[in-house]
C-alpha cells in the first residue's frame, strides 16, 4: 500500500466543530473513522487500543452534534491511551448520518479508511492486521466488508428481536454476502480506498434511519469491486423492539428514494415486491397489515419465527404508501 505522506494531526474544525488530539504524531495509510451520535465509542477506543497490527493506524471520531459533556469525557479520556494518532472532532449541531461520514472522509488523508459504528465491537485481537493483509492484496481500489457478528453482544428479552433479525439477514458469512455484494455493504465495519471515497459519496439526501449504506454500496459496486471477508464486529447497540419498529416504520421515505436510485437492484428485493403487492388492498388494508403485524412483533409469547414474519411484514407495509408513484 502507498503511504499517503500528510500527518493525520492536520485536521483543521469546521465552524461548527471543536477538535481534540491525542498528541501521537504519524502518517498511517489506514485511519478508523467511527461516526457517532449519542452512542459513547470509548469502549470500540479501548477495544482498537489492544489490535495488533504491522504497521501504524489511526482513529478520527465524529462526535455529529450529541451534546453530552459526559460522552465527550469518556472518548478523551480513552483517545488520551490509544497509542496511534487520534482524534475526536465534535460538532455542535446534528448532521445526519451521510453527512457526518462524508465529513470524516474530509477531514482525513489516509489510503484506506476503516468505517466502524460507535456501538461496534473487533471480535478479534488481529482485526485491524486481517484489513491490512487484505488491503495488500487488492491490485488497486475496493471496497472490504468484514461483516457483523452477535458474538459479544449483550441480547435481552428486549433485544432478542433484532437479533434473531440480525443473524438472519445481516451476520452472514463472506460467500453468503459476496453473492450481491452491494446489497450487504453496511457502513459499521468496512474498509475503503481513498480514490472510491473521492468518487462516490454518501447520498445526503436521505433523512434519519436507513438504506443509506445500501444505496452507498450498490453505487460503488458498480464501478469498484466490493469484496466481503470475514472479519467480524460485534454490534452492541441492539434496540428494543419498539425502536427497531420505530426505525423501521420511519423509513419508508429512503426506501423509496433507494427505489428510485436504483430501480433494478431494488425491485428484485423481496421486501420491494411484497410492499407493492400490499398496495392492492388500499389505505385501509395496508394500515390493517401494519397494526397487525407491529403487534405480533411485539409479542414474547409468539415463536421467534412468528416474530420475525411480522417484523418484515411490518417494514413492508410502512414502505408501501411510499411505493404508490411507481418508484
């Protein structure tokens, strides 16, 4: 790999932003980049402290506008002992999640950027080592994606939901995720070359939760090679399913703007296919769907595979009056 040759202290803030350094100088090739709101990454900090690796890296976080004196303590706190350059840039007003990563591919000059969510956690000592190998490897730019894990998350009765989802549609093995590479890209754990971050950003345009690293993914697959290793991350932020249903329910507007994006990846996508379908049946039909399922959802005392049904068919019916243009 080239060794990009502009020291990782040379961020400079935006209007908006205050800037701490941990004062370890350096120039690495690979730099993680952990964009957050509201999810404290000190213990991902701490976690990246103890990765062996062959070679330097650093760590920029992107506090986007949380407002928690408390969290912004605890990541100087843990960047005071990271033993690589390190940075925590934290911005007074909210962002939005494209925005707030194309702003870390802004203030950073490495080769290589390492995407991780805040509530990530390395499943391996070797994590960051496994990237560079396969960094080596590649004959020129591309896309990495390690993949998720649930191996230390922390699963409840409240989470159990999200995680039965999780390890169905989303911890998958390499070969499994390499069959539609664009569709798995997930920004919490991928690795990314300079030159594809310099061309294809993320799309601004989507609001709140969702589909914004499915339109990211798809758009560089189509021009990059998007290669799916297993080198997992746990997610330790699972949600409760009120706030998974939440998230879901709310997304329908970036759904229909991934449709339009991309309407030959998504009407091949089985929930773009059952969402149309629900249309048949009206306002009053697809509202009846939905009330129905977000309760079966809800239900402990219903088999998980029940659950899990409804959960989909929820996510359908709140994307489908979304649909009903024809994206």
């Amino acid at each position: 790999m080239t060794r990009i040759g502009t020291n990782v202290c040379a961020i400079v803030p935006e209007r908006h932003e205050s800037v701490f350094f941990n004062g370890v100088a350096g120039a690495p090739s690979l730099i993680v980049a952990v964009p957050t709101y509201r999810d404290d990454p000190s213990r991902l900090i701490d976690a990246l402290s103890l990765c062996s690796a062959d070679e330097p890296f650093g760590l920029v976080v992107y506090d986007d506008g949380t407002g928690n004196p408390v969290q912004t303590s605890n990541s100087e706190a843990a960047l005071r002992e990271f033993p690589q350059p390190g940075f925590l840039i934290t911005a007074a007003v909210n962002l939005g999640r494209a925005q707030a990563r194309n702003r870390l591919i802004s203030s950073t000059q490495s080769e290589w950027l390492l995407f991780m969510d805040a509530d990530m956690l390395p499943d391996s000592a070797d994590f960051i080592s496994v990237y560079l190998e396969a960094a080596r490897k590649q004959a020129g730019p591309a896309l990495l994606a390690g993949g998720s894990s649930l191996k230390n998350s922390n699963i409840s009765p409240a989470t159990r939901l999200q995680a039965a989802q999780a390890a169905h549609s989303e911890c998958l093995p390499a070969d499994q995720r390499n069959l539609a590479p664009g569709q798995y890209v997930f920004s919490s754990n991928i690795l990314v070359h300079r030159d594809i971050l310099n061309d294809v950003p993320f799309d601004p345009g989507y609001e709140g939760w969702g589909w914004e690293d499915t339109d990211w993914g798809i758009s560089i697959a189509k021009n990059y090679p998007v290669v799916h290793i297993d080198n997992t991350a746990s997610h330790l932020g699972l949600l409760p399913e009120s706030l998974i249903l939440s998230k879901y329910g709310t997304s329908g507007g970036n759904f229909a703007r991934l449709a339009a994006r991309h309407p030959d990846e998504v009407h091949k996508m089985r929930i773009y296919r059952v969402a149309q379908g629900l249309n048949r049946f009206g306002d009053v039909g697809v509202s009846g769907v939905r009330t129905l399922s977000r309760g079966l959802a809800q239900s402990r005392f219903m088999p998980m595979s029940t659950r899990l049904f409804a959960l989909k068919l929820f996510r359908a019916a709140s994307y489908s009056p979304y649909l009903r243009s024809g994206a």
